[in-house]
C-alpha cells in the first residue's frame, strides 16, 4: 500500500519524534523567585494626638497605704533548738574510708524567733570531716520541725569521729542543743 510506513520504520520514527519532543520540552527544575524590583510604597503612621482646648487634665492624688508593722520586737524573742532524733547515720555507724555520709537530723525550733537567713550553724567541736565550717540555719517558724542536713566526708584512717555543731543567732549568740554526728572509720 503506496503511503504507509513499514512497521519497523514507524517504530524508528516514533522513537525519534519521541526523542526530539523531550529535547525541546522545559527543563523540570524550578524556577527560582525573582522579587519585584520596585519597592512598596511606605505609609507612615498618620495618627496624631492633640488635645482639645477644652480638656483639663487633673492629677489625683495616691492614697495614703498604712501598712502594718511589727507589734513584737525581735529583740524580745527567744531563741532555742531542741534535738529530736537523728534521721541518718546513728551513733557508732561503721563508715569506710573516704566515705560520704549524709547526716541529718531532726530539730525543733522551740523559741519563739523564727529563723531566717541570718541564722547559722556552726562546727563548734570534734572533727569537720571536709564539711564547711558555718552554715545557713534551716528556716523554721517559731514551733516548726526543721531537717539539717550536712554532708561529711570520712577520713581515711581508722579510728571514732565525732563532729559537733550548734545554732547561732544573727547577732553570733549560741543557742539550743549542740548536735552531733559519731561514726567509726574501718578500712574498706
């Protein structure tokens, strides 16, 4: 038949159409955006305040606030400690060299001063066992059950330790029972 293509060179051509449509055809990359390149119009604020001539302002005073103040002197409360039980490494505890030990014990504050942060205590006898000298007294109300908690350090050498501390006011006065902590170091 006069005007048809052999199959096989039908297939060439379709195949060569195929080709030259892809080369001809947009690349699939993005485009990148490209801004505008006039800038926007910039609108400044219009808003205006002015006062009318007829406005007046006027100034209230504040308040007068009477807060209440103290009815006690401080110098008229009494300060006191009062031990209760040890919570942690009762007396006589075999403790290895270079041990840490966590003590604490459970205290009263059986004054009528509440403690606050100008209270201390301090090391007062015995050994320190690498603990600080002075420290920050527990807060307690006047009546409240407090924790202290120091932690300590065991030497490395055998033998009984004891470490005693006692309260101290804002003013350096001692006060209250003296608490301590007795412990025997073994080797490991």
């Amino acid at each position: 038949m006069p005007g048809r293509l052999p199959p096989p060179l039908r297939l060439k051509l379709l195949v060569l159409f195929l080709i030259l449509a892809s080369a001809c055809s947009p690349s699939s990359r993005s485009t990148p955006f490209v801004p505008p390149t006039a800038p926007a119009p910039f609108i400044e604020s219009t808003l205006i305040l002015q006062p009318s001539p007829t406005s007046v302002i006027q100034k209230t005073p504040l308040p007068t606030i009477s807060l209440p103040t103290a009815t006690t002197n401080p110098e008229d409360c009494v300060n006191n400690l009062s031990f209760i039980s040890d919570l942690t490494v009762f007396d006589g505890t075999s403790v290895t060299y270079g041990a840490t030990i966590d003590k604490q014990w459970l205290v009263q504050n059986s004054g009528t001063c509440n403690w606050n942060a100008g209270y201390h205590l301090r090391y007062v006898g015995g050994a320190t066992l690498d603990a600080a000298e002075e420290l920050a007294l527990y807060p307690a109300k006047s009546g409240t059950q407090a924790v202290i908690q120091i932690s300590f350090t065991a030497p490395f050498s055998d033998g009984d330790y004891e470490s005693a501390w006692q309260a101290f006011d804002p003013t350096g006065l001692a006060f209250g029972d003296v608490v301590y902590m007795r412990i025997v170091v073994v080797p490991p």
